[in-house]
C-alpha cells in the first residue's frame, strides 16, 4: 500500500481523540469504487458513497472491508438529486466523485448543460451545502473545453 502522503490524522486510521468530531468523506457517483480505492491509497476515508446504479451498488458492496474487501464506507443506493447534505451537520472534509461523462464526451452530442443527464448541478449543490475542504472530481476530456467550464465550474467559483 501505498505511503500516506497526508498527514492530517482525521483522513488516515488514526484514533481521533475523545470529545473531538470527526468530519466525513463523502464519493458522489461511486461506480465500482475506483476513485475510491485510490483516495484510501493516498490516506483519505470515505465513509458515504452515493451511487444509484443497483448493479455497482451491489459490486461496491461486494468489494466491503465488512465482506473481506478493500472498499472502505457506507454504500447509499439513492438519487443524489435526494439527498439532504444538511444531514452532514459535523462536515465533511472530502468530497470526491465522477459525475456521467455523456453530457460531456467528445464522442457524444455535445449537450453539456443542455443534456438531462447532467449531474453537475448536484455536484455544485453539494460542494455549495457541504463546504468541503477538499473537492476531487474526474470526468472526460470534453469537461475542459472553455464553455463547459464556464457553464459548469462558472457557478461553483461564484460562491
């Protein structure tokens, strides 16, 4: 495993101390857990993962430490666009996530903002909501073209 390169004690498996609340790390559109296993390699912890497609659910669930598995955290089988962040009231620390890469891929229609499947919105209420110390998110190549930037990273610089 890899070495932890950061050494905040509230991301590795450190004890925190009696009396002190921890805050959380949460993955929005977990997949399989890819993300997620690499964030545990460079000492964060996840400890929600949202993913509403059952048949990742079920591979993230699957892959559990409670199972024998490496994927650390809670599997939540629920509709971002439904979760209530205020629900987080300790905070959270992390938030990772990829969210569908459709809307955005170079291989598609090019809807962006547009495209009923972009997720994006949730994302930025989240990071809104949550005021995560640490925001880490993957996509496609099509998410770095100035418009969708502008469309989609525009609101969350904003704030």
């Amino acid at each position: 495993m890899a070495q932890n390169r950061f050494p905040a004690a509230r991301h590795g498996v450190a004890a925190v101390p009696p009396g002190v609340v921890r805050q959380v790390d949460i993955e929005l559109f977990a997949g399989a857990g890819g993300l997620s296993l690499g964030l545990q390699q460079a000492g964060m912890r996840t400890e929600h993962l949202f993913e509403l497609d059952p048949y990742c659910c079920q591979t993230l669930r699957a892959n559990g430490a409670q199972n024998g598995g490496q994927i650390l955290g809670r599997v939540e089988e629920v509709d971002v666009r439904l979760v209530e962040w205020s629900r987080f009231e300790h905070g959270v620390a992390l938030v990772s996530g990829g969210a569908p890469c459709q809307p955005f891929s170079l291989g598609g229609k090019h809807l962006a903002s547009r495209d009923g499947r972009n997720l994006f919105p949730e994302v930025h209420r989240a990071i809104r909501a949550l005021k995560p110390a640490i925001v880490v998110l993957e996509n496609v190549q099509g998410l770095t073209t100035d418009l969708v930037q502008l469309a989609v990273f525009g609101k969350i610089n904003e704030h």
